[in-house]
C-alpha cells in the first residue's frame, strides 16, 4: 500500500480590511463611506467613515464608528489637537435613544498609502479623549481601511 502526502506551509491568515481595535478588542467595519471635498466644502480633503452596527458579529452591543478627515493624497498625517491638516475621531452609540460618547484623537496617525480617483487605502492609530470628559480616552490601534468611492 503506498500513501501519498503533502506538506503546506501554513500562512498567516490576514487581517481583514476595514478594521481596527478600540482598547485591544477587535472591530470589523460593516460600511466604509467616503467623501471628496468640493471646492465650496472642504477642498483637497478626504472624509473617511468606518461603522460597525450593532448587528455586526464583533460588536458589543452597541454601535460603534471611526472618521478620519485627511488630505485627498498619498503620505501620513500626524493627529494632535492642533492639528490644522488632518483630524480623527471615534464614537460609540449605545442602545437606540441612550445616546453616544464622542472622542477627538490628542495623537496618532492617519497614513494614505494608495489613493486614485475613486478608491483609497490606509492605515490608522490613535489616543482619543472623550469631548465632555477628556479623562476618559479610547485606544484606537490597529486601523486599516480599503474601499472605493
């Protein structure tokens, strides 16, 4: 009797497109939306929304969300509360009519590394404060984003 076998390498499974940690818990985005600025509203700037809802498989219960605002080009922008070039922020929408928590990212990053005239790709990683209680912040760590528009 003669076996056959094989051997396969195993491989690193990849991270999926479109998701990030809040405070080390994974997230999965269920929509990515863009929006190019015009030259009435936001000229040369991006704005990036990354939701997941509360239907989604990694959620805790609530819905949850990340926005980028950055230049309509390839590179890497710095996120500070001055910062005048780009801006992030992060929120989560407990149950319907209980409202939400709101954060600006205080530091970080927002990096575009492939952009043509109707998709974009990128990363992201930020500290964000809450806007009414700036003692509580949110890490936002591993962000990764790939969608047309």
């Amino acid at each position: 009797m003669l076996l056959a076998t094989a051997c396969s390498k195993d491989k690193a499974t990849p991270a999926p497109a479109n998701s990030w940690q809040v405070d080390g818990q994974a997230q999965q985005a269920a929509k990515v939306t863009v929006e190019v600025g015009t030259p009435a509203m936001n000229a040369g700037m991006l704005t990036i929304h990354i939701w997941q809802d509360i239907s989604n498989a990694n959620s805790t219960g609530s819905a949850v969300a990340v926005y980028l605002f950055v230049p309509n080009r390839v590179g890497t922008y710095s996120l500070t509360a001055a910062s005048t070039s780009a801006s992030a922020g992060y929120s989560d929408y407990v149950s319907p009519g209980a409202g939400s928590n709101l954060y600006e990212a205080t530091s970080g990053s927002v990096t575009i590394t492939a952009l043509t005239s109707n998709s974009v790709t990128g990363t992201f990683t930020f500290t964000a404060a809450e806007v009414f209680t700036p003692q509580h912040t949110r890490q936002i760590t591993n962000g990764q984003f790939s969608t047309t528009f």
